[in-house]
C-alpha cells in the first residue's frame, strides 16, 4: 500500500466528528502544516486530544473545526500569553473543554494502547474537574476497597505526528524530545505522520532501535520541510516569533483566510507525495 502521499490526501482520511491526537508539546514539534490543511478542508466536529497544546488547537478553534478538547494545559506559555481562540470558543459555549491534567491525558491513552476500558490514576482527583469531565469516576478498590480515581479510556482515530526522519514504508524517527507521540501511536487507529525529510530505498539507514513510531502503525507519510512551523523542531529550527504574533492578531474570517495563504503553497508544494529535491 503507498503510504507517501499529498498532505491533502492525507487529511481526507480524517472525517468529520473524528477523535484526533496531536504530536509534540505546546510550540514544540507539532503538526502544524496538517492542523492548517485540516482547517482549509474545514473539518468539522473534531474531539481534539493533547496532553499540553498550544497553536495547534488554537488555530483548530479559529477555524471552527473544534467540538471537544480533552487536554491538560492549553496555551502559548509564558511569553504568549492565553490561547484567545480556544477560550472564547470554550466561553461562548461552542468547545466542550474536558479538563485534566497531562498525566490523566496520558493514562486514558494508556488505557487504549493496553485494550481496557479504564486506567487508575495515582492521587485522588477531588472538586469541579470531577463534577465537569465525565471521563472521570471514583470506584472502590477491590483489593483494598479504598476509593480510587479512574479515568476512562480515550482512543483516537487518527493521531497527527510530525518527525524529523522517515522512510517511505513509514518507520518514523524523532531526535530529541519525544514527548507523548510514542504514547499516541500505539493508542490510536490510525497514525499520519508528517515528516522534514524522507530517506529513500537503499539510502535508508534507521538503525532498528532508532525508530520512534514503526512502519506497521502508519497510514500516510507527507514529507513537508519545516512542517512544524510556526512551532519548534528540536535540532533543525526555532519557534517562527513573527508568525505567532501575527496569528495572535488576527480578528476575522479573512484574516485566517491570508494567514492560511501564506503558509498555503509551501504546505502543498510536492510531488507525489515527496518534496521536489527529496531524492
């Protein structure tokens, strides 16, 4: 099965009221060239999942393509401020916000990676976030019957994944932080990975032990250079300052539409799949 695609190819297999996971941290390594596609193709009704986003559900918001978002933390850091779209979006009632903490995000997926419906979290979870997610209850122990949190199971459809590596059957590799996308890979339906280079035929030197995400797990391959921009890429580039504030400044439909624009040919410039050069 061809894996290496378009990034529009690639997005059309995810449909409207899907569960997506997104890859990286915060401004660190995200898909941010698939979140864009997602927003141009206007999806709709997505459940979004993330341990700690930033501008990829905000711009995810902005677009309209939100109904969900369980995450831990949602924001821009210190220097940003507030993700604005994500919380007028929530305030306004249009984003259910299923707050957690990270570690709660990440032991719901691992719940799905092991195939059960629930996973014990460590401490007990007290106040309004039991009251308002419903992806929380307290049971008993059955060995101790002392009362214990469990978070139900969170299984995404598809799991978005930016790296800096991968060859054409879909062996990923990530250099540096790893973050939760492991996690997000094995809990999944489905993987689409995004990536800054692909490694061709008999040029392909993974040492087995350096794959990050295996080829058995992957659904679509799209080779985009500097895919993770305006975000970090650990090693290869810093978080794009310029283009954060501009997006921050936006106010309207058209707005979003010019700053999509910009981003628009280098997203989409490929050929079969592969950046002109790649070979």
């Amino acid at each position: 099965m061809k894996k290496v695609m378009r990034l529009q190819e690639a997005v059309k297999q995810i449909e409207d009221g899907m569960t997506v996971a997104i890859g990286g941290n915060v401004l660190h390594r995200s898909p941010s060239a698939l979140i864009r596609e997602i927003v141009r193709q206007q999806k709709r009704h997505l459940k979004v999942i993330k341990t700690a986003g930033g501008h990829d559900v905000d711009l995810l918001c902005a677009g309209g393509c939100v109904e969900s978002v369980d995450a831990g933390f949602v924001s821009y850091e210190t220097e940003y401020g507030l993700a604005p779209f994500y919380r007028k979006a929530v305030e306004e009632g249009k984003v259910k916000a299923n707050e957690h903490a990270c570690y709660t995000v990440m032991c719901a997926l691992r719940a799905a990676k092991s195939g059960i419906p629930f996973m014990p979290v460590k401490g007990m979870m007290a106040g309004d976030l039991l009251k308002q997610n419903d992806y929380f209850q307290v049971i008993n122990d059955p060995f101790t019957n002392d009362a214990i949190t469990v978070v139900r199971a969170i299984n995404p459809d598809v799991a978005m994944i930016h790296v800096h590596e991968c060859d054409e059957k879909g062996n990923a590799v990530i250099y540096g932080p790893k973050y939760d996308d492991e996690l997000l890979s094995l809990s999944a339906k489905k993987v689409i990975i995004t990536t800054e280079k692909i490694v061709v035929g008999s040029k392909f030197k993974f040492n087995p032990e350096s794959v990050t995400i295996p080829y058995f797990l992957v659904s679509a391959v799209v080779v985009i250079p500097k895919g993770a921009a305006p975000c970090s890429c650990s090693k290869m580039y810093d978080i794009d300052r310029s283009s954060i504030k501009e997006f921050l400044g936006i106010q309207n439909k058209e707005m979003l539409e010019k700053y999509l624009q910009k981003y628009e040919q280098r997203d989409r410039q490929s050929k079969n799949g592969v950046r002109y050069g790649e070979y």
